[in-house]
C-alpha cells in the first residue's frame, strides 16, 4: 500500500511538472512571438534566423581614420569588393574541390570543407565592414568581416567569415614564416611563395609587387 501511495505522488508530481513547464512555454512563446503555441514559435524562430543577416561585430569607424592616414592612396570600398570577390572564389572553390588557388592558409580551409563535403549554392553577399586594423614596421593587417547567405540541403544558412589582407611595408624586419603569402608573377604568372626580390622562375623584379599589393592571407569561420 505504501509502495502505491508513492508511486501516485512521484506520478503525480511529474503530470504537475509537466502542465505548470507546458504553462510556462505557452506563456514564453505568446509574449514573445504573439502565440501560445510553442512548435509554431520554434519554426518561426527557425525561418527568422534563415532569412536575418549575421550581425557583423567591429570598429570600422575607428580603424578607418588609421588606415586612410597610413595608406592615402587605399579605396577601402575596392578592397572590400576585392575581399568579396575572393570569398566568392574561394567557396565556388570548394564546389569544385579545388584547393590549389590561394596561400597555404586559405586553401587548408577550402581543403577542410572539402574534406566534410560541404557544398554551397545560391550565394550571396550581404555586407562587408573593417572589424580591426593592425600595424607594425614590417606589416600592415586589415582584417574583415562579411554576412552571407547560402543554401546546404536545401536549408537557407546565415553564415559570418573573418578574412585577412596583409601589406607588407618592408621584407627584412619580417620574422621567418610568420606571414607566408603566395603572389603571382606579372611577367610569368607564376607563384611567388616567399618574399623574394626576383621571381624563381623568370627571375622578373617582384619586391615592388609585394609592397604595393594588399593579399588575402586567410580566412575562417565567425
């Protein structure tokens, strides 16, 4: 009798439980999406997030000024379109598994969606700001952020990826390896891997490509 007794009150307690959280959903989602009924706010929530840009996080307006003082000759809308453009690239890579195009940098991260099967259709581009600006006496970094938009199994997906440009300012004070950039050689096209006076292949002048050229040097997931 007793063992009856207690398994009604724990019965009991969970019906209790279950009502009073069920209660408090309907409450939630009628204050917060304008129903009570809880599946529909989810799937609204849901279709929200598919079809709302990432937020993008920086501090252009205070980067900007720094930037426009150090490199006076620098459109800094055409970088960001170059920025875009490399995105654009760099993903359709992805869909043609080829991870031969960029630095070593960029294309271990084509390689590693390649690798998951990832596949992106239907991109588009939102907006592109200047989340931060670094500088030293050897270089100068502007890091980027974008929204984006693109479909994976037929489901809309809001993505934000950070992307990397470095100007080298000058190629002796730079530590060995700490900023590997591939160039291509206006003379031959062939790759510059390293920071060399002479193209290794043509043997072309190839210093003043470097320091007059911004380069995309990575990119990652935000």
């Amino acid at each position: 009798m007793l063992f009856l007794i207690i398994m009604l009150t724990i019965i009991s307690i969970i019906v209790i439980s279950y009502y009073l959280i069920k209660v408090k959903l309907k409450n939630l989602s009628k204050q917060f999406f304008g129903t009570s009924d809880y599946m529909t706010a989810i799937k609204k929530l849901e279709l929200e997030n598919e079809n709302t840009p990432k937020t993008l996080m920086g501090m252009e307006s205070l980067h900007l000024p720094k930037i426009q003082k150090d490199f006076k000759d620098l459109n800094p809308n055409e970088l960001k379109s170059l920025c875009e453009q490399n995105i654009l690239t760099a993903l359709n890579a992805i869909n043609e598994k080829d991870n031969r195009i960029f630095n070593d940098k960029v294309n271990s991260w084509i390689k590693q969606k390649i690798n998951n099967n990832i596949v992106y259709e239907n991109i588009k581009i939102h907006k592109t700001i200047i989340e931060r600006y670094e500088k030293n006496d050897s270089v100068a970094t502007i890091y980027f952020q974008t929204s984006l938009e693109y479909f994976q199994n037929n489901k809309k997906v809001q993505d934000r990826l950070q992307t990397e440009y470095i100007y080298i300012i000058d190629e002796t004070k730079l530590e060995k390896n700490t900023k590997y950039i591939v160039l291509n050689c206006k003379n031959c096209g062939a790759p510059i891997r390293n920071i060399n006076k002479h193209c290794p292949y043509c043997g072309s002048e190839a210093i003043d490509l470097i320091k007059k050229t911004w380069v995309f040097n990575n990119i990652k997931q935000k």
